[in-house]
C-alpha cells in the first residue's frame, strides 16, 4: 500500500513537471527530428493490405500457368498422354482456384465483376485480372476439346480447335505465371520496386518448377521432369547466391526479421535443397519426390516472404529516402 | 473549368488541428482511434483512409529563421498539415484496376466509393503513402478535395476552417507563383531554409497540394524524390516478357531432348 500523499507533495510535482517541460525541451527522452532525418522514424508509405489469399495466388496462378505450358508443348512434342492430360487438368483447376482468392481478398467480393470495367494497360492489376480470365477460357476450352477427343468424339474441327486453345492458354498461361512480378515490381514499395526486373522470371521459374513437383509427386518420375526441376532448381539456386550476396540497404527486409526468415527458408527450400536431393542419391524415386515437396514449399514460402518484406519495406522511411537522394529509384 | 490546388504554408501553421477536424466533420470520415503517440503533440501519426488531414508536429535542434528559442540550444517547433498530394501523374489512378479512381474537372484525383471493391492496388502504387484500406468498410478512402463543395463553389473545408490562412485554396498557376513568392520572402527574412515541395522534376511531374516547409522533406516525411509507379512497367514487363520467352525456349528443349 502506498502512502498517503503529504500535503504540497502535489504542487511539488507539479512544478517539477511544470519545470521539466520548459526546460527540458531538449530532454533525451523528447524525440526529436534532425536534418535529412524521417517524421519520427514513422512509415512514409502504406504496407500492402493484401490477405493469406494474394501470395497464395501468386503460386497458384504460376503453377497453373506453366502447367498449361507443359500441356502444350508436352503435347507437342508427343508425350506421355497421361501427363499432358494431368497438366491440362492442373491448369483448369488452378483457373478455378486463383479468381476465388482473389475474389476473397477483396475488400468488396460482390463488386468483383468491376475488375473487368475497363482494360487498362498501365495497371497491372487491371492486365492481371484479364489475363486471368483469358486463361481461364482458354484452359476451359482445351480440356475440354481433349477430354471430348478421348471420349471418342471424331472431329477435325475439335482437333484444330483443341491445338489453338492449348496454344492460347500456353500464351496467357506464361503471362500469368510472370506478371505477378510486374504487379509487384511497379509499385512504390521500394523492395519490390528494387526488384522489378528479377521478380518476373523468380516468380516464372518458381512456378515452372512448381508445376514439375507436383507432377514428380503425381509419380511422373520421367526424365523430362527431372531435367525441369533440375533447371527450376539451378535457376532458384543462382537467384538465392544473388539475394544473399547483394545487401543494399533497400535489401534489408529480405536478410532481416521475419520476412527476411521466411525469404532464407524460402530461398534454400527451392534453391540448393531441391537441387542436392536431386543429386545425391541420383534419380532415386525417394530423392526426387523429396526434392519436389521441397521446391513446392520452397516456392509457395517465397511469395509470403515478398509480401512480407513489402511489409517491412514500407516501415522503413529511412532507406527509401536515402535511395531518392542517391538517384537509386530513378526509372 | 480551372485546375485548382492547395498550397500549405509551415511557416503560418500554428498545429491548432481546425482542419482535421473541419475535414472529419464535412466528409462524414469516422474517428481512427484515440492513441497517445508520444510524438510531440502529433497523435494522428499519418494520413490514412480515415484521415485526410494530418498536422505534423516537428521538434528540432535548429533555428527558424531569425528567432532566438529561451532553450538553452537552438529549438523550434514546426507545424504542417499534410493532405493528399493530387499528383500530376497519381500512381493511385494509374494503377486503378476498376477504374473507379479518377481526375475530376478541377484536376483533383477522386476515388469513386460506389465502383471501388477493395483490391488494395492503390495502397502501394501511392508514392507518397496517402491512400489505405478501410478495415470495416473494405473499400480505398483519401481525401476527395472537396469535390461536393468545389462543385457548388465553396472552398474546400480544411482551407475554409484553417484561422491563419496555413491552407490556401486558389488556382493552381496562381497558388504555385504565390509559392515561389513566399519562399523567396521567407528568406530575405532570414529562413534560409525556406523551400517549395513540389517535385516535378521527377515522374510524377509536380503535385496539386504543394507544400512551403522549413527545412529538408525527410523531416515532415515527404519523399525527396518521389516517382509514379507506372514508370517502372517498361523494365518489369520487359524482364516478364523475355523471361516468358527463355522459359518457353527451355521447355521446348527440355521436351525434344528427352
């Protein structure tokens, strides 16, 4: 129990606060702003507002985009029918998924159609969400030419149309798995904006080795997955040595804190792990799917982590500014 | 019609916050929370969905101009309202995937609540860290530059409110002049750090809301050198295309060889 409050003890008290504030202004504890310095070290930007949902179709919409590739050439170039039917499925169903997340993470899900109001080259957003729905025709309509085709339907005219659909999804399926670079790579954020020109094939590659992992886990333990996971995972590997060795301060929200955790683990899960169990033991079933599940979680880890490290990025005033004084952010 | 502007003085701020308060009131913006920041008298910190204007409270080590601070070392303490900046080329309406954020007539950038559904693309394309999400409501808000008062002639409210004439509402030309001619005052006056923030030489090519500040733009959180987002969709979509093309290239091969 404290004691009462001796009489005076309240007006000593408050002079010794009337006293501190006049003549402390410069107390150490009174934060101050210094030349070229930030308002108070607070954020000068606005972290993205993006839920679980948008990093979550970043992967989806790669693996799904790349799938429709494969499909295509796999096709092509007379594959397995097993696998290019697989792809043709994985791509549908990724054109299924990624609209919902999206439509999920919107602020008003109902007014979703507005998105298709008007076609807008300068935003990517507006590039992404046609994009996305030109995929989705198209993946649509090349499963379903190929699934009608294996049913017995005999139609030169469902042939020629099968070739184009598959073709135009591989199209827009390659949009799809890079633009999501270019989404985040013309923005204000300055890690992001830093990155612009790596984040579209980081997040292409991504998806194509994605796409390898889940055929491999599928138990497609072929010889032209494996060389694809092994390119995905050389390219990751490369990606990583550059990330890592490159710490500008800009850099800092990839090798410090949360995201810079997330964007390491990220980083080795599709980069070396995926490529040294796709090495040692050589070929084995168990290397491989252990070198799939890697790169796959590698590669759905490393879209959270560039969404983090926006976060983070926004918070820091500092470097953003320093990098505008250097001439660093100059298209 | 003509292209109107703000111009916002720090050297006639008093930080009497009229013009938070005048903006909440006419726009119907709701409260955002009542936290004490510890940040001089600032507890509003920023702008946001719910806060269109924002006084800044700056507490340096320096001189303002020929005045002597009774501190012991060199003290002054600087007010600004911050405000939407109405950029030239807004990164917020470039990026605008509905469309629902536009340029009115009098040069104002305007988000349209009844066609924004939420996609938060403005929030990190704004250069200057102005447009936000509103949690409970979904939607992107920023200050409307009084379209509804500009259209039936009124001032907008912060200006009209503001005691010291801080906040002045004019033409654009007019107020730009105006604020060269008060920069140029200030100094012979003895604020020889007296300056217009108004970048136009960068991509965002000069803002509608310009600023005249004591001191370097750090200081109030105004970027030195802020650039419109879509000037970096050359390099990106470039990198996606050629990228497009490698892994193309390399599927190909990848299939032909095995």
């Amino acid at each position: 129990m404290s004691a009462p409050p001796r009489p005076g003890a309240t007006e000593e008290r408050l002079y010794q606060i009337r006293h501190a504030a006049s003549a402390g202004l410069a107390h150490p504890s009174t934060p101050q702003i210094q030349a070229r310095d930030s308002y108070y070290g607070l954020a000068a930007l606005k972290p993205p507002v993006w839920t679980w949902e948008v990093p979550l179709y970043f992967f989806c919409g790669g693996v799904a985009g790349v799938s429709a590739v494969l499909g295509f050439v796999g096709h092509l170039f007379r594959a397995d029918p097993a696998m290019v039917r697989m792809l043709l499925w994985m791509a549908l169903i990724g054109a299924a998924v990624c609209p919902m997340l999206l439509v999920a993470d919107l602020g008003r899900p109902s007014r979703f159609l507005n998105m298709l109001r008007v076609f807008k080259l300068r935003s990517p957003m507006s590039m992404g969400a046609w994009i996305l729905v030109a995929f989705s025709g198209f993946a649509f309509a090349a499963l379903l030419a190929h699934e009608l085709q294996r049913a017995g339907v005999d139609s030169a005219l469902l042939v020629n149309l099968g070739w184009l659909t598959e073709g135009l999804a591989a199209v827009t399926g390659l949009l799809l798995a890079s633009y999501t670079g270019v989404l985040i790579g013309a923005t204000a954020i300055p890690v992001w904006v830093a990155h612009r020109r790596v984040l579209p094939p980081h997040f292409l590659i991504s998806g194509l080795g994605g796409s390898a992992a889940i055929l491999e886990l599928a138990g497609f333990l072929v010889p032209v997955t494996q060389a694809l996971g092994f390119l995905a995972a050389g390219v990751e590997t490369l990606l990583e040595a550059w990330f890592l060795f490159r710490r500008r301060p800009v850099d800092a929200p990839l090798h410090r804190g949360r995201s810079g955790g997330m964007f390491l683990a990220a980083g080795l899960l599709q980069g070396p792990a995926a490529l040294l169990l796709r090495l040692v033991p050589i070929g084995t079933p168990v290397g491989r799917t252990a070198a799939a599940a890697c790169f796959l979680l590698g590669s759905v880890l490393s879209r959270y982590a560039w969404i983090w490290a926006g976060r983070a990025s926004a918070r820091d005033p500092t470097s953003q500014f320093a990098d505008q004084r250097a001439g660093l952010t100059r298209p | 019609m003509t292209q109107t502007g703000f111009l916002t003085d720090a050297t006639l701020c008093i930080g009497c916050k009229a013009c938070e308060v005048a903006c909440k009131e006419w726009n119907g913006v709701p409260a955002d929370g009542f936290e004490w920041s510890g940040l001089s008298y600032d507890n509003t910190r920023s702008l946001g969905a719910s806060t269109w204007r924002h006084v800044k409270f700056l507490e340096q080590p320096l001189r303002a101009g020929p005045q002597e601070a009774a501190t012991g070392g060199p003290f002054r303490w600087v007010f600004l309202s911050d405000v939407c900046k109405h950029c030239a080329h807004a990164g917020c309406l470039e990026a605008c995937p509905t469309g629902a954020i536009v340029r009115t007539e009098v040069g104002a950038v305007y988000v349209q609540p009844d066609i924004c559904n939420g996609c938060g693309y403005c929030v990190v394309t704004c250069p200057f860290g102005v447009v936000d999400k509103r949690p409970d409501d979904g939607r992107a808000f920023k200050c409307t530059f009084c379209y509804d008062r500009q259209k039936v002639g009124l001032k907008p409210a912060c200006a009209t409110a503001c005691p010291t004439e801080s906040i002045r509402f004019g033409p654009l030309a007019e107020l730009r002049q105006e604020g060269a001619r008060r920069v140029e005052e200030l100094r012979t006056r003895g604020y020889a750090d007296a300056q217009l923030y108004d970048p136009a030489s960068t991509t965002v090519g000069g803002i509608h809301a310009g600023f005249v500040i004591l001191g370097e733009p750090e200081n109030y959180n105004l970027p030195p050198a802020p650039e419109v987002p879509t000037a970096y969709l050359a390099s990106a979509w470039t990198s996606a295309f050629l990228s497009a093309a490698v892994v193309f290239v390399a599927v190909c091969a990848a299939f032909g060889l095995t």
